[in-house]
C-alpha cells in the first residue's frame, strides 16, 4: 500500500491538468466572492450610468 502511494506521489502524468484546473476553480471562487462582496458598488455604479437617448 506505501509503495504505490509513494509510486502515485513520483507519478508526474496528468498532474498539469490536475494543477491547472485547481488554479481556475480557486481562480472562480475568488472572483465570485469578491463579486459578492462589492455587489452593492458595483450595482451603483450601473444604476448610475446615464445613456443617450
């Protein structure tokens, strides 16, 4: 059981896609907070654009 741990540790195959995908979702909830976070300010800032007619 420890040697295939170890041997699935060494493993580098796949493990790019694995990294990258972690990166986007962290990528994701950070942009989701922080949209949560400013929803108000960001609200405002739309409601107070002014189009032309």
């Amino acid at each position: 059981m420890i040697s295939m741990l170890k041997r699935l540790w060494k493993e580098q195959e796949g493990q790019g896609m694995t990294e990258y995908g972690l990166i986007i979702a962290l990528i994701a909830v950070l942009l989701t907070a922080t949209l949560i976070a400013f929803k108000d300010k960001i609200a405002a800032v739309f409601n107070d654009m002014k189009f032309a007619p």
